[in-house]
C-alpha cells in the first residue's frame, strides 16, 4: 500500500564537502549560548559555569554560504554572529567527552543570524528566543572540512569582517566549553545521529547589518562563509 501526503515532501539541504563527491544532509541545527565569556559580557549576562545551554533552529533555517539573502521580517536590529560547526557523523547517546571525536564527521564556519531585538525582548520576559534565533536562512553555513583534514579545535583564530571592516575576532581555545564536552553534554539529552550540526558560540564583537552589507566569516583552516545581506522582501 503506497502512503501519500497532502503536500511534496521536502529534501533535507545538504551542505558540500570539501574534497568529496558526496553531501552531507542536515537534519537538526543545535546551538550553544554564551560560549565566550566576552561575548557574555557584552550581552550583560555571563557562561554558565555549571553546564551549556542550547537552542535550537530548524534545518529550513539553513542557508548556503556565498548567497544574497533578504533582511528579515520584524526587526530592525538583525545581528551577526561567527562560530564554529561541528558536524557529527555517528550515533552518540550517553557518550563521555573521551569518547566524542570519534562522533564528528568534520567542521564548518557558519553565522547565526540572529533577530536581536526580538532575542533580548524575549528574554527581558523570560520567554524563549525561538522567534529570535530560528529564522529563515538564518544559519548560513560553508562548506565541511572533513575532520582528519582540519584537525583539532584548538587556538585557531575565528574573525568576521563587515565591508571589509573587522568586527569579531577570538580564538577556538577561547570556547569556555570545548567541543568534546558539548557533544557529550548534548548526547544526554539527545540521541545524536549524523546530520546533526552544533554551532558552538561567537566571539564578541557582534554587531547589526543592514541591506547591502557583505559579512565574511573565516576560522583558520576551514573555508569562510559569505553572507551579503538582501533588501527586506
């Protein structure tokens, strides 16, 4: 018996892999908060010394890096924001941070855009940061790098320009919580699969865009994500 929907099914995007004939296809896009600890400062708030946090954004937030994509509706104070992808390439559930490189498949650089207004609105009243965060083509990502190509996440540096004017600027060491232990903190809460990606935080130094704005992200060894900004549709 064949099984019908009411609307055509939607591929899930894939992301190009460097040096490789095939894609990767994303399914769920987890991300980290105050990750640095300057980044929290500069949004008056601090990292959680305890524990991570996370939010999450659809995988329709997905964008390929190298697009011109519309300033977003209902803001008018739309940011950028740097980091680091992890992409996982295997099963991970209960894992011990020992055990999480052999889950990654490999790393990208990616912007959450970011809705700051409605972000900090949200969390004046203690409410969720979804309509802030998980916006369409608000998770642009480049190309993965296999994770035997780039190596370790250690002191590369992480930077972003604007028009060619720098704006952020740190270094992977600067992550207060480090990859291996993001993914076993997430894998207790999740049954981790591949085509699962964690952005892991920004450096500070984020900042507003506005329509015709060319944003550049770069992570040595990785290749930059470029982002020109739209006019609003």
């Amino acid at each position: 018996m064949s099984t019908t929907t009411a609307f055509p099914i939607r591929q899930w995007p894939t992301l190009t892999i460097t040096g490789e004939s095939v894609k990767y296809a994303v399914h769920r896009i987890f991300c980290v908060g105050r990750n640095y600890a300057a980044h929290a400062a500069e949004m008056g708030a601090e990292v959680d010394r305890e524990a991570p946090f996370y939010f999450t954004k659809s995988a329709l937030a997905f964008a390929e890096s190298g697009q011109t994509l519309p300033y977003p509706p209902a803001t008018s104070n739309y940011h950028h924001e740097v980091e680091l992808v992890v992409a996982i390439g295997a099963e991970a559930f209960r894992i011990a941070p020992a055990q999480s490189r052999g889950a990654i498949y490999g790393y990208g650089c990616g912007l959450d855009m970011t809705r700051r207004d409605l972000q900090l609105a949200a969390r004046e009243k203690q409410r969720p940061w979804d309509t802030a965060k998980d916006v369409e083509h608000s998770a642009v990502i480049a190309d993965i790098t296999p994770a035997d190509r780039f190596g370790v996440p250690a002191s590369q540096r992480i930077r972003l320009t604007v028009n060619g004017e720098p704006r952020q600027a740190g270094r992977l060491s600067d992550l207060a919580w480090g990859v291996d232990e993001l993914i076993s903190d997430l894998s207790h809460y999740y049954h981790l699969a591949p085509g699962d990606l964690i952005m892991t935080g920004t450096p500070a130094g984020v900042g507003p865009v506005r329509p015709g704005d060319e944003i550049v992200g770069e992570i040595e060894g990785l290749t930059p994500v470029h982002l020109t900004v739209g006019q609003p549709e």
